[in-house]
C-alpha cells in the first residue's frame, strides 16, 4: 500500500490552445480536460492506473468536485471535511509543448484541522510501504509541516514506519532537509524529487556552491549528480531529480546514476513529475535495484508528457527498456 499525502489539492483543468499564447487577444481552445490534481493525488491516479493500492489522504468537502473525480477516476481517498472549496488551477498548453499555469492559493487551514489532517494520515498510512508527502501547502500552514508529519509518521507507527517521500518546492522543500527541531527522531525523508530549479535551492541550502540555475543543473548531468549528492550528504535517504527533456538523475548513498529517454513528442508536461514519482515507487515495491527505480520513473515521465492535459500513464502505456542507464 502506498498512501499520498496532498495538503492543497485542486481541480486541474488544462485548455489546449492551437496556437502560442497571445496575451490580451481572444483565442479559442482545441481542447479542454479536468481531472482531480495535486501532487500527491496525480501519484495515487498513476498507481490506480497501474493497478497499484493506493488511498489518497486530503481535505475536502463530500460534495466538493475534486472528491467526485477521484470517484469517477477509482482512487480511493481519505477526506478530512472542510467547510472552504478546494482550489481550481488553470494551465494552457500550447502546441510545441510550452505550458503555463496559474493556481490558486488554495482554503486555509486552522490549526485544529491541520491536526486532524495528519491524525487521518497517520491513521490510514499504518502497514503502509511508502508515504509520499507532496505539493504545496495551503495558507495558514508552517513550511516545516511536511518534516513535522514525516517525523510524527516515524514516531506513531510502533516501530514500522513507512518509507517517506517528499515532492514540494520552496520553503516546504528546504524544510524537509533542514536541521531536526526536535533532536530525537529524524523528519528528513527516504526521496526526494525535485526538478531541475528545485534541486538547485535544494543544493545550496546542503552548502553546494559550485550551481547556480537549473539550466546549468540540466545541460551538466554530472553536475546534477553532486547538487544531489550534497543533498543526501545532508541526511535525505535518496535524490531522484528529472532533469526535464534531459532525463532524471538518482543519487543515494551507493551511487550515481543518469537516465534518458528518446526525444517524444510533447503534448503537455503537467503532472509529469508525478508520474515520474509514481513509476520510482512502483518499480520500487516490486523490489527493484535503484537503477530500476529510475528507468520506470523515467518511462513514467515522458509517457506522461506526450498525453493530453494531466492525464496520467498505465505501466503498459510507458517503454522502459528505450531507457538508457549510465553510472556516473
């Protein structure tokens, strides 16, 4: 069982332009797709794709329309009831794959139900292989509230807790690898997945000097090999880092590894990253080397980015074996 953990989940809904962006004109979409997003959903979608169990853990009113999708789409999911609607993102794609997004800030959160959101997490997360604590946090949330659920996963599971993955970005992120409040038990997590500009504040923050910009990390894959071993030089169990068209790189305490698709033809990268989240964990619980963790996470991801809107692959829909694995 693999349960996610989305804090700020939301209704994407991806319109399809013919045409590049014109701000301040009038143009008509080709095509318009809506599915129940956030991070850590979009990972739950991909397992139940791939005939993984899964629950998805999240706020959420019982009429609100992203807990009706995940009813339509077969996720099974835990809601917290809330009395605000989820947010509703927008993203424009246009046809040579450039994508814009414009998301909400999402309901706030008292404190009270923040507790009872990670009191439901650690309710349904027990005999749990994996937890995945992913996307951004909504307002009224701490940026170290990631590190504080991954530290109450490991202190309220008698001994048997899940292995920990983390996907966010800004100061939720740099939480997760930050110093430990409490001095007892360990809230930094067993993965990691940033992308490329990610990982390059990830770095800095573990005292990697020698990168500056995501692009340097994604035209230098050995570069993004040290940026990421920095970060699991700071405690973090293991890196995964996509590196876009560029492939992803996977670093944990044994070694170094790049890997790379064929060029495909790309028709929306939204959710991408998470359904490269999706293929390392499946991969995973089949027992599968490091090295196979990251070739299906990279089959996941470029399936992923040749589908319409935030559409998500089924294992038989990805190709692994056109994924090329280097040590580095």
């Amino acid at each position: 069982m693999i349960v996610t953990f989305t804090a700020n989940p939301s209704l994407d809904r991806t319109v399809e332009l013919p045409a590049p962006l014109a701000r301040g004109e009038v143009q008509r979409a080709v095509a318009v797709h809506q599915h129940s997003g956030g991070k850590g959903v979009n990972v739950s979608r991909a397992l139940v794709a791939s005939g993984l169990d899964t629950v998805a853990v999240l706020p959420g009113g019982d009429s609100d329309p992203v807990l009706a999708g995940l009813l339509d789409d077969g996720v099974p999911y835990a809601a917290l009831p809330i009395s605000e609607p989820l947010r509703s993102n927008v993203t424009l794609t246009e046809p040579d794959g450039v994508t814009t997004k414009i998301n909400e800030p999402g309901p706030k959160l008292s404190l009270a139900e923040q507790e009872a959101l990670i009191g439901l997490l650690l309710d349904r997360s027990r005999g749990a292989s994996w937890v995945v604590l992913a996307g951004s946090l909504p307002p009224g949330v701490p940026a170290d509230f990631y590190a504080t659920v991954a530290r109450r996963l490991r202190s309220g599971n008698d001994g048997d807790a899940p292995l920990i993955a983390i996907d966010s970005s800004g100061a939720p992120l740099a939480a997760a690898i930050s110093g430990d409040s409490t001095g007892t038990i360990n809230g930094k997590p067993d993965l990691l997945k940033p992308n490329a500009e990610e990982l390059a504040e990830l770095a800095a923050a573990a005292g990697f000097t020698d990168v500056h910009t995501a692009d340097e990390l994604e035209a230098d894959p050995g570069l993004a090999a040290r940026a990421a071993a920095a970060v699991v030089g700071s405690g973090v169990g293991a890196v995964l880092a996509t590196l876009g068209s560029k492939g992803a790189v996977l670093v944990t305490a044994d070694g170094a590894w790049l890997a790379t698709h064929p060029p495909i033809q790309a028709v929306s990268t939204v959710g991408a990253g998470d359904s490269s989240l999706a293929g390392y964990l499946l991969a995973a619980t089949r027992g599968g080397s490091p090295q196979d963790c990251l070739r299906q996470a990279v089959a996941h991801g470029a399936a992923a980015a040749s589908l319409p809107g935030s559409t998500v692959p089924a294992v038989h829909q990805t190709t692994p074996d056109a994924v090329t694995i280097t040590a580095l």
